[in-house]
C-alpha cells in the first residue's frame, strides 16, 4: 500500500508504459511516509472513452493514488504534483494526451491486505 493505478487509452502507441511505471514507482518513493517495499503500480488500458467533444484524439492518461488515510493535504498534494510531473516530463510533454492525477482515500476500515 500504496496503489498508483494508470488507466489509459489503448490505443496509445507513442507512451512507453512499462517505464512511465517505473517513473511514477521511484516518483512516489521518495516521498515522505512512503515505504517503496509497500508500493503496487499497475497500468489498465482502456477500450472505449471519450475526451472532451471527441474533436481530437480521445488520448488520455489517468492516474488514481489510493492511499490509507492519515496525510496532510499538503502532502497528497505534494504526491499528486510529483506523479504529474514525472508523467509530463518525459512521456507526454509535447503530446496530444489529456494527463490528470488523483489521490484517493481508501476505507481504512475495510481495506484488507
């Protein structure tokens, strides 16, 4: 725990998915409270979407970081930005992909691991 989940269009050739992974992985693990021992990244494309008014390419990339509760909003924040950026930075700059991140808080009391 934590879960850096990616979904992403399917049809997006021009991302290196396997080392954006890693990218997000190490991003994370060098934030304060996260333990890399405990982090699981995983990547899900998706089949059928549709972005904005369908004008352009529907390509997008969206991060989901789940984590149990107990952060400050500032670090999540801090999270967030970090995993945009490391996404950005290399493996959409210059690219037509719609990039978002999210964190999301999980149930504590019914996370079971």
């Amino acid at each position: 725990m934590p879960h850096i989940l990616v979904e992403y269009t399917d049809t997006l050739t021009s991302v290196d998915m396997p080392q954006l992974l890693v990218d997000l992985h190490n991003d994370l693990a060098e934030k304060d409270t996260i333990n890399i021992q405990a982090i699981k990244t995983r990547a899900v494309p998706v089949q059928y979407s549709i972005v904005g008014d369908a004008s352009q390419a529907d390509n997008f990339i969206h991060i989901t970081l789940k984590l149990l509760p107990g952060r400050d909003d500032d670090l999540k924040k801090q999270m967030a930005q970090g995993l945009h950026d490391a996404a950005r930075k290399t493996h959409v700059r210059d690219q037509n992909i719609s990039l978002s991140v999210e964190v999301a808080e999980l149930h504590a009391e019914s996370y079971v691991k």
